[in-house]
C-alpha cells in the first residue's frame, strides 16, 4: 500500500504587506441589478445559487433552516441517504432533484443524472438499490421529442443499474417558469447485515481512497455549456457504483465511510467527513488523479479540479488493515480501475483538510463556499 504517513498539521500562514493605499478616485456608482453570483457573502437574507452549490452556503442552509423545521434523529445523520429500519428491513432511502443545463452533455444526460445520482447515493450507505420514483416537472413548450429523448435515457439508465422506476408524477408549469426540464428521483435499497457505512465512522489511521480521476462532469458540462474547446472532447464520469460499491463489501463489511463528490467535489466531501467524525484529513496532493484534459481546462477557466464536481466517483475511508485488499478490489472493477490512495486520517487539526504539496509544505482544503459551476447536476 502506498505510504500515507508521516504528514504534519497545517501550521499558520503568514501575510504580506498591501503596500501604500491609492488615492481614491470618483467613479459611477456600479450598477448590480443584473449580476448572479454562485457564492455570494454570506449575511444575505434571499436565496442565491449558491444555496444550491453543496458547500457552506448550502450547509448552513439545511442547519438553520431545514433541520430545526423538520428534525427527527435520521436527518440528523445529514448522510448521502437516510438510513431507517421498517418492518425489520435496514433501508437507505434518499432523493435528489436534477436541474442540469444543458440537457444532454458528452457523457450523459439529466436522465442519466436522474438514476446514477440517486442509486450512487443508497449505494454510499452500502444498499443494493432497488426502487426509484420519478417526477417530472415540465417547462411548457419544451418538444415532446426531447422529453421523451430523456425519459429513455432515464429508463435505459435504470435498467443498467439494476433498478425499477416504480411510480413518478409529472407537472407543466407556465413558460418562462422553468427551463425545459427539472427531473427528481427518489430511491430506497437494502443495507445487508453486518454494513454500517457513515461520515461519523472516520477514525484516525482510516487509509482514504478515491476511485478514479476527478473533475471529469463538472468540465464537460462547462465545455458545452460555454462552447469551450479544449483539443479533445472532455467526457462526463456519470456512472452508477452500484457494482462496485458490492465489490468493495465483498472483501469487508466493515468500509467506515463511502461519499460521492458531487456538488463541491472532492474537497467538499473530505470536508464534510472531517466535520461529521471530528478527525483531521491528510491528502497528498501529488496522488489525487486529475486527467490532464481536465486540469488543462481548469487552468484555463480558473477552477480548482478538486472542487469540481464528479457523477461516477466515490471517496472511501477504508481501516488500514484492508485497504490493500480494498483497492485491489476496485481497481479490478471497470469503475475503479484508476482508484488511487490519496491520504488518511489523522488525530491533528480534527474537523480541518489539509494537502501535502510536493514540496512538502501543507495546506488548508477549505469547504468551498458555493458551487465553482452550478446547475452541473
């Protein structure tokens, strides 16, 4: 197994001077009415796109708003899926709504989004998918034939998955009220006996392992949204890790914590697991896998790729006594064939991510505050 040891804590940094202020200058007063922003400050009082981006702006959001209205011990667990027992069944259970644009991108569509995304999420609490529901919301004009374009991409999807979309509604809502198509989903699996996967089982030693290359959907959504070339055709990961999920358990039962970087990416699911158990996260920056298509771009359009979002990737903490074995399994899977370890646990800084750069100094990973690009899911 690769080393991951030997990594100190983030010390303090240190500033610099600004130099001499400028004299001011009188200039028209900027007119803001017509900007967006995906992460704005923070004490503004309306809902902004980056509520919606998966970092702190939509963690304080369910905080303050939607957990003290709702309450109750499962959403307290804030994981990928609520995990419940009905019936003497262990289920995980979990929705997601899709609101991609575009539509269709290299890779994938918002019906593939639809499926992998929810499927992805049960299979973090380690459960076999089983059913899904599907509602439809409906911008009116939008062609029937692009509708029904998503809605076999959506069913070819499940099929792959091994689900069954078992109910679903549909809604129209006036033009100019939508955009096109918003798809939501929502799924319940069986956790077998004995699994017991979840952010707060993080413990230092824990051997961190990604499986594959990050940064893949976020950029190929980016290139066609904005007609961006970059020399070649940048594909979506999106994928269901149903399988390999399974393939991970059959080696151990016991994987501490499994988390697809979606929204915020990498560097927001490391952040949330460090919160979640209070441990300190140690990643060295040289071993996390990024294409180079994919860190040329973000070079380019000044993204960090491990802030970007990935749809077919999973993050595991895995016990250090397993990991070998762990990582075997997946990259023996076609979806986990680049998996690499890219860090561990630690006992130091609990609750913060810190890099270790090549040149052996570190860094905080902080929680993106929104989304770099939103609507990418």
């Amino acid at each position: 197994m690769a080393d991951t040891t030997g990594i100190p804590a983030a010390g303090s940094g240190t500033g610099t001077s600004a130099g001499p202020v400028p004299a001011q200058t009188t200039a028209p007063a900027p007119d803001f009415s017509g900007w967006t922003c995906p992460a704005p400050l923070r004490d503004l009082p309306r809902i902004v796109m980056g509520h919606g981006g998966g970092g702190a702006l939509s963690a304080e959001l369910v905080e303050h708003v939607f957990a003290p209205a709702f309450g109750g011990p499962v959403l307290a667990g804030l994981g990928d899926s609520a995990r419940i027992e009905l019936g003497g069944a262990r289920l995980a259970f979990s929705t997601d709504s899709y609101v991609v644009r575009p539509l269709f991108f290299p890779g994938g569509s918002i019906g593939d989004l639809a499926v992998n995304g929810t499927v992805n999420d049960l299979a973090m609490s380690g459960a076999r998918a089983a059913y899904l529901s599907c509602g439809f919301i409906l911008e009116e004009g939008v062609s029937v034939a692009v509708v029904a374009e998503v809605a076999r991409a959506l069913g070819a999807a499940a099929r792959t998955a091994g689900v069954e979309v078992a109910t679903g509604d549909t809604k129209v809502v006036e033009s100019g009220h939508g955009d096109g198509i918003y798809v939501n989903t929502a799924g319940i699996g069986l956790i077998p006996d004995g699994v017991d996967i979840r952010p707060q089982r993080a413990v230092p030693g824990d051997v961190v392992i990604v499986s594959g290359p990050v940064g893949q959907h976020g950029v190929a959504i980016m290139s066609v949204r904005e007609g961006l070339e970059f020399g070649v055709e940048i594909q979506s990961d999106c994928a269901a890790l149903g399988g390999l999920v399974q393939a991970m358990l059959d080696v151990t039962p016991d994987l501490h914590v499994l988390r697809d970087p979606t929204r915020g990416g990498l560097a927001a699911a490391l952040n949330e697991i460090a919160d979640a158990a209070s441990v300190g996260v140690v990643v060295h920056e040289n071993r996390v896998p990024v294409p180079p298509e994919v860190a040329n771009a973000c070079a380019v359009l000044g993204l960090d790729p491990w802030y970007v979002a990935n749809e077919g990737k999973l993050v595991a903490f895995v016990p250090r006594q397993d990991a070998d074995a762990v990582l075997a399994a997946m990259r023996a899977h076609p979806l986990g064939a680049g998996a690499a370890v890219i860090g561990e646990c630690v006992p130091d800084h609990p609750g913060m991510v810190v890099a270790r750069t090549a040149l052996g100094g570190t860094r905080v990973v902080d929680l993106p505050l929104g989304e770099q690009l939103p609507r990418i899911c």
